[in-house]
C-alpha cells in the first residue's frame, strides 16, 4: 500500500512538474497570463550562470520548453540558447525587431516582428514553417503627444516598446498588432481563421480563459472575444486623453484569475473586471502615473508596479485594497514573476529586483555594468533616472532621444522568467543573463 | 620695534593683503569658457560672473541641456576657490578653484554625479539677468477666479495679484485632485497684456485684462487651454 501511495505521488509529481515546466513556455507563464512560476526561488543572490550576446536590445522575454530558451532580439533575430550553458542552439533573422515574448507549443515557435509578420519556427531548428502578413506594424502614435512639439506634429511613442505576444491554445495563435487588429491563425498552417478590428494599435497580449481572449487597445478599450468565432462578447472603456494622449491606452497585458480580468492601463490605472460581463469590480488609482507591468496574480493578490512614480504595490485581489507599497528607484515597464516566496521584476535603470511577496522587502538586486557605468549621467548617483538632466527642451527630437540614452543604460523591460531556481531575462545592454 | 613701528608694519600687511585679494577678485571677474567632461556627454560650459556693489552676480550658459543666461546662486568667491549654484533647472552646483595658470578648474556636480571642469577666461563679464516683475494696474490688484478642463476633471484656478515696491507679486494655485500652490517666478503688465509664470513648474497663464476680465489661456508645457479669470467675490 506504501509502496502504492509513494509510487500516486511520484506519478503526481511528475505531473505537476511537467504542467509547471509547460507553463514557461509562453509570456506571462501560461494563457491566463498570472506571472506565477513553479519551483524554488532564489532568496540571495549567487552568482551570473551565463550571459548571452545579441547585437541590439533585448526587450523581448525569455520563455523555457525542454531545457532551451527562447526570446526574441531587437537585432531581428529569434534565439534559441541552451538553458545550462547559454550557448546558441539557433537564431533566425527577421526584418525587424523582436521586442515580443515567443510561445512554444508542439515544437514550433510563434512570433511576431516589427516587419508586420507573424512567424512559426521548428523549434528544434529553427526551419520556418510558415509566416502571416498583418496589415502592417507601428507605434501607437498621436499629435503634441505627451506635451511634445510641435503640438500639431504626430509623433511616435517612444514608450510603446513591446510587441503583443501570443498565446496558442485549441490549434490557434492569437496576438494583436499594430494594425489595430486581434489575429487568430490556424497554428498548424498560418491560414487566418478571423481577426477582430479595433480602433487603434494593439500591442498588449491576449489572454485566454474559458474560450474567452482578454485584451485592450491604444484606442482606450478593453476587449473579451469569443476565441472559436471572434465575436465580440464585452467591452470596457478606460480613461481618454484628448489632449497630450499621455492618460489613455492598454499597454498591460491581463492576468485572469479564478473570472476576474487584471489590466494595467496608461489612464493609471489597475482595473479588475468580470470576465463574464466586463463590469468593474474595483480600481487602484496611481495619481498619473502609468500602469505598463502585466499583474501577477498569486495566493489571492496582485502585484504590479508603476512608471513615473515607480512604486511597487502588493493588493488584495477581491478588494483592490493595499497590502504592500515600497518606493522603488525608477519606472517599472517589467511584470513581476512570482515565484514562491520571492518576487522579481526588472527596473528601467538597469536593474533586477528581488523582493519578499509578503513585505515587498528588497531582498537583492543585480545591477548590469552598463548601468553601473551612467554614461551621460541618464541616472542620479543614487540609481534614479535623472529627468531633469535629461528632458530638458520637448521640442523636435530632444524627449526621445533623451528616452533613448535612458534606454542605454541596459534599462530591464524583459518579464523574469523563473525556471529551477534560475532567473532569465534580457536587457537593452543587449544581453541575456541567467542568474542564480 | 616700538608700538608704531609695529603699527605701521600691521596696516602694510593688511593693505598688501587686500590689494592680492582684490587683485585676485578682478581676476575672477570675467567670461569663463570651457567643458565638463561628463562620460559620453561632453558638455560646453560658459559662466559670467561679475561684481556689483560689492556683491558677486553671475549667469550661466549649457548649451547641451537648454541653459542659456540662467542666474547663480550662492555665489561664493573666496580666492582661489570659486563656488556657486544654477538658479532652478537640474540642480547644478559648480565647485571650482583658479589654478597657477589661471584657470579655473574643479567639478560641475548634479544629482551626486561629479564631472572634472575647467575654464579659461575669456574676456569681460556678460551677465544676464533675469527679466524683472512689472507693476501692475490698480484694477487687477486682488483675486481672480477661473476653471478650465483637462483629462476630464475641472481644474480651479485662483491668482492674486498685489504691487510692491519692486514690482507686483502673485498667489497662483491650482486646485484639481490636488491643491498645487504654485511658485511663481514672474509677473508682468505690459498694456492689457498680464503674464503670471512659475517657470519651475512649466505652468504659465497670460492674458489680456478687457471688460472687467482676464481672458487668456493657461500653458502647460506645450498644452495650452482657453481660461477666463473674473474677480473673485
């Protein structure tokens, strides 16, 4: 009978192994999108296991299948590097950058570049298998945009960093695009199934829970489409801003858990929703400042952070009430990965940050050398971006190639990825790192 | 030595000293050109610094960060070293000391970053001062009231203006989800034309005094909304 029992729990354990290895193999750690990773995590730091090269920034975040991990490259490449030792297994080069999370199902890698295709790979060998045309990538882009000039100019967001990533389930991929359209693909062949328009750029991953994807828009609403038809079942409408377009948009992916959708938003927002009907359960307000992490939702709370005021929160999840509030150094583009008793998250300065999941306590942090380097002096001596130093003149291009130079700092928008114990995630420094 | 030998040597020493000093104070006086070397980002870096009634005034010029004719503060001239402050901005504090071959050299210092300066004098001083609150018409002494929209939420605006000996002051505060009291760096009248500014805050309102009105707009930045202030009751 012992030998019975001990033999269930092994088979169990295998099991739930193989569901939480499954459950890295695409942004946010599976389709609900809650940021949680099974296994230890590392409560101090030891050591960097590997860092791996690309030619450009490294936005885009790592996902693990069979011990290889893949992440895509502002270079335009997508990787495949070994786990264990971080050496490239294969890359494949697209027309554009990368700055999407890639999913691996069934041996084949999808994901999209911002040469407006959608790519699947062989995962093994990185062989095409076949790419979709979308009508086309951009930034979400509007006129005197946050109060630059000339006012009646449209100018780009400089801030609109990431590509939708997918999320594949029932033989179809689904991600959105910068033509304004939700895509879902038959996953086999690329044949379009159906695409649901919006009105704006959708650069924010769908998530999927109980047939329904969950998604929002630069054009301030947010989205629940039926996945077999592409019908429309609700819709939900954030903050506007008319005037600077600074307070509007889904930037932040969702998080869905146990039927409670979980967004950021550029309104500042971090809504929770009824996935059957839309309607707003709670808010959290942060006083103008953008809400771009993706939550992480565990053990009945929701973690996020915020950009200009850079502030960490821990809140209830029924209630929206706040649980945990730590000022951090700089803003937060990265989503939190929970992993145990730990927390991780990467910070625009160039660091990553490990916290305690019940007091938000910093319990380390790594810095890349970039960062510690401050060329141009994009941070204070005290790791803060130096704002007033930087965007001194909104005229021309002066705010955006001051974002760019803060950029250069090897600032962290890559979401940690937490597998046995090791943390993966890119850097605009251009590197890879694993970390344990 | 008797009492006056040593008298008379004590008053030699003390004028000799005061002579160095002052000789040294005309040396500081002047255009200052030169770089702060900060990594990646060498920046150009012109002072002016004068004196007048016996005080120390001064400008600065930045080119690579939008600086141009801005005031110093603390200005604190003790041969050999120099130190002073840029009024407002990015907190700039420039320490510096006049070397053997009279330069000055030391750091440009912002946000605890540090940064190796030195400068070479050019020629005479070209301080720039900033421009100077007006008086204002006896009509607009007091309160004015107005609201104006954005992001959705009403915005109430109060500005009080007085007139001093030196030109008028004003109260300006902004009341949306916050109560913003705003500095304010300048006030004019020029015609009917009444400006209030708090450059720190990059808030400015300006409009034209007509009909017991002040119609005009408020800027935020590069935004600009129609606001019309009537007295308050």
């Amino acid at each position: 009978m012992r030998k019975k029992i001990s033999r269930i729990v092994v088979v169990l354990g295998t099991l739930c192994a193989a569901t939480a290895i499954d459950a890295q193999s695409m942004f946010r750690g599976d389709p609900m999108h809650s940021g949680t990773y099974a296994g230890p995590a590392p409560r101090q730091f030891h050591r960097v296991k590997w860092k791996f090269p690309t030619g450009d920034r490294v936005i885009s975040s790592p996902v693990f299948k069979d011990n290889v991990i893949y992440f895509g490259g502002d270079d335009g490449n997508v990787y495949a590097v070994n786990a264990a030792t971080g050496h490239q297994i294969w890359k494949r080069v697209t027309n554009g950058p990368v700055p999407a999370t890639p999913a691996v199902v069934n041996g084949t890698v999808y994901v999209g570049s911002y040469d407006g295709k959608f790519y699947a790979f062989d995962a093994q060998t990185g062989a095409l298998k076949w790419k979709f045309a979308t009508g086309g990538e951009r930034r979400f882009e509007a006129k005197g945009l946050h109060g630059m000039q000339p006012k009646d100019q449209t100018i780009a967001d400089p801030f609109d960093t990431f590509l939708s990533s997918p999320v594949v389930a029932n033989g179809a991929v689904y991600f959105g695009s910068g033509d304004g359209n939700l895509y879902a693909l038959d996953s086999a062949t690329g044949d379009l199934r159906w695409k649901f328009k919006t009105g704006d750029v959708v650069h924010a991953s769908p998530a999927l829970a109980e047939g329904v994807l969950f998604f929002g828009s630069w054009d301030s609403y947010f989205y629940a489409v039926d996945a077999t038809t592409g019908k429309e079942k609700w819709r939900f409408h954030g903050g506007e801003d008319p005037t600077m377009h600074n307070q509007v948009g889904f930037q932040s992916s969702p998080a869905v858990v146990n039927g409670t959708v979980y967004t950021g938003c550029r309104d500042a927002n971090l809504y929770a929703l009824d996935a059957a009907t839309g309607k707003e359960k709670w808010r959290f307000f942060n006083d103008l400042s953008w809400v771009i992490t993706s939550p992480a939702v565990a053990d009945g709370k929701v973690f996020f952070a915020t950009s200009d005021s850079s502030l960490y929160h821990v809140v209830d999840a029924s209630s929206g009430k706040p649980i945990v509030r730590q000022q951090g150094k700089t803003y937060m583009f990265s989503s939190p990965a929970v992993a145990g008793d730990v927390v991780f998250i990467g910070v625009l300065n160039g660091t990553l940050e490990a916290r305690d999941t019940k007091t938000g306590d910093l319990l380390w942090d790594f810095q890349v050398e970039k960062s510690k380097k401050n060329k141009g002096w994009v941070l204070t001596s005290d790791g803060k971006f130096n704002a007033p130093f930087l965007f001194h003149s909104n005229w021309r291009e002066a705010p955006l190639v001051a974002t760019d130079q803060q950029i250069l700092v090897g600032g962290i928008y890559s979401s940690p990825l937490v597998v046995n114990g090791v943390i993966y995630f890119g850097s605009a420094d251009g590197f890879l790192y694993a970390l344990e | 030595m008797t009492a006056a030998r040593a008298l008379v040597r004590l008053v030699l020493i003390l004028i000799v000293a005061v002579a160095l000093t002052s000789r040294a104070e005309d040396v500081i006086s002047g255009r200052w050109e030169g770089t702060a070397q900060i990594p990646d980002n060498e920046l150009s870096v012109v002072i002016d610094l004068a004196q007048e009634n016996g005080a120390w005034v001064g400008s600065i010029i930045i080119p690579g960060l939008g600086i141009k004719g801005v005031s110093l503060n603390d200005i604190r001239v003790q041969p050999p070293d120099v130190n002073f402050a840029v009024k407002g901005g990015p907190g700039i504090e420039l320490k510096l000391r006049l070397d053997a071959n009279n330069k000055l050299a030391g750091n440009l210092e912002q946000a605890g970053n540090r940064a190796p300066t030195t400068l070479q004098k050019t020629g005479p001083p070209q301080v720039e001062y900033p421009p100077r609150n007006t008086p204002v018409a006896k009509e607009l002494e007091g309160e004015w009231k107005g609201d104006y929209e954005m992001l959705g939420n009403t915005r109430h605006v109060s500005i009080k203006f007085a007139n001093h000996p030196d030109g008028a002051a004003a109260d300006f505060v902004v009341v949306g989800r916050k109560h913003n009291v705003l500095p304010v760096d300048l006030v004019t009248q020029e015609s009917d034309l009444v400006t209030v500014d708090s450059h720190e805050m990059g808030f400015s309102f300006e409009g034209r005094l007509r009909d017991g009105k002040l119609t005009g707009a408020i800027h935020q930045g590069a935004i600009e909304t129609p606001l019309v202030l009537v007295r308050a009751k």
